[in-house]
C-alpha cells in the first residue's frame, strides 16, 4: 500500500533499490557483500523508515 511506496521512493532517493509489496520492503542483497557494504544497507534503509515514518507522524 501506501506507506510501502513512500518508505520505496525514500529508499530510492537515498540510492538503495527496494521493492514495496504492499506495506512490506523486500531487498535483495548480492550473493558476496562486505561487513561495510551490509552496514551501508542497513543505515539506508533506516533513514528511509525513519523518513517514511516521520512523513506519517509517527516517528
């Protein structure tokens, strides 16, 4: 739904592909990633919920 789509177009715009399927994220890392290359994910993916949460006033 809805917040999955802006949690994606945050993700995106902070150069990290994710696909929203309803309100869920899904990635999908490569098969070989590093330690830094798996923390640069993850601090992306939580600036993006928590944009997306702040956006809905909830964060």
């Amino acid at each position: 739904g809805e917040v999955g789509t802006i949690c994606r177009d945050y993700c995106f715009n902070g150069n990290l592909i994710m696909r929203a399927t309803g309100d869920r994220m899904l990635l999908s890392p490569p098969l070989v990633v590093s330690k830094t290359e798996i923390d640069e994910i993850v601090e992306k993916a939580k600036r993006a919920i928590d944009a997306t949460a702040k956006q809905l006033g909830i964060a």
